[in-house]
C-alpha cells in the first residue's frame, strides 16, 4: 500500500507538536506529548548517527570523513477529512573529518511511514548538502518542509501511523553505531 503519503518531496520531520531528541535503542520519541489522533514520530536510535570513514581505510579519526547526527525533529499534525497531515522539520548536525575532500558533504537521511506492526508502508531518502567555509568543521542544518499525508478512515486513526527519521547509514556503518553504543 503505497500511501499518498505524499512525502510531498520536501522535507522536515514531525510529530503533533514540537520536540527534540535522540538516543537509546529503537525509537526515541520526538515530542513526550502529542494529540492522540497523530502518529508517533521518532528518530531511529541505530541510525541516529552517521560516521563516515574513508573507503578502504581503519576507524580511526585520521580515516573519518564525516560524522552527523540527527539533533532535533519538531513539527505539527492537523486532522483534515480522511486524513492526517504532518509536517516535518528535521536538524542534522555535521563534522567534517580530516579525511574528507573538498568542503561540501552531502549526509543522506530518511523518512519512513510504518503502519501499527511496523511494516514500512513508504520511505524517502533526502540529501543535506553541508557547505563548511575554511575556517570551520562543524555545521548544522534544519530541513524544513516534509509534508506527509496520511489517509484515515473509521477505522484507520492517524495514531495508527508512526514515522521514523534517520540517517540513512550502510552496513559498516551500522556495525559501528551498535559496536560505539548510543551518544
């Protein structure tokens, strides 16, 4: 079921209301209260974090290209007629290592909408571009502008939606995030 979730191209993140937050395993939640008919937004714990390393390369901070963070997630959800929309904003922060290349890194991130048993109904991946002057290292950004609607009916609440936000990270790179443990 390919919800017209119109992850209507843009993004940001979500949830009824406003919050911030990442860590622990699983989902952390993104707002501690929110209006019942609204999904749970969180940000997924594993892909909360994104340490790149140079291909080939050891783990070591010689070797790192980038590392970024999902810092924040805040945004609103208002019923319509048989339907639910969210809109996202979604903060990512940055470093760029001493093994990158130029001074633009491009960090992945994604959306998902699951339904109640958490079967991934739709999933978008995004690109921030970070831009680091030549004096600087570090970056944040906020991606404001995800809208996402989510069809409702009787019998289908907007709570029985949730939506998960993280880095979009490979194999290696979810190796590592589990081995360092949350930050």
């Amino acid at each position: 079921m390919r919800i017209a979730v119109g992850l209507i191209a843009t993004l940001a993140l979500a949830a009824c209301g406003e919050g911030s937050q990442v860590g622990g395993r699983g989902e952390a939640a993104a707002r501690s209260t929110q209006r019942a008919d609204c999904p749970r937004i969180g940000v997924l714990a594993d892909a909360a974090d994104l340490t790149r390393f140079r291909d080939g390369g050891g783990e070591d901070l010689t070797e790192m290209v980038m590392d970024a963070r999902v810092s924040g997630v805040r945004g609103q959800c208002d019923l319509a007629r048989r339907a639910v929309n969210v809109e996202l904003a979604i903060t990512l922060d940055a470093t760029r290592g001493p093994a990158a290349q130029g001074r633009v890194l491009d960090v992945p991130y994604f959306v998902a909408v699951m339904d109640a048993e958490g079967a991934i109904l739709d999933k978008q991946v995004y690109q921030a571009r970070f831009e680091f002057p030549p004096n600087r290292s570090t970056a944040r950004l906020t991606n404001e502008g995800v809208k996402l609607t989510l069809p409702t009916a009787e019998n289908l609440r907007g709570s029985a939606y949730s939506v998960s936000v993280g880095l979009q990270v490979d194999e290696r790179e979810l190796a590592y995030n589990r081995r360092r443990g949350p930050r």
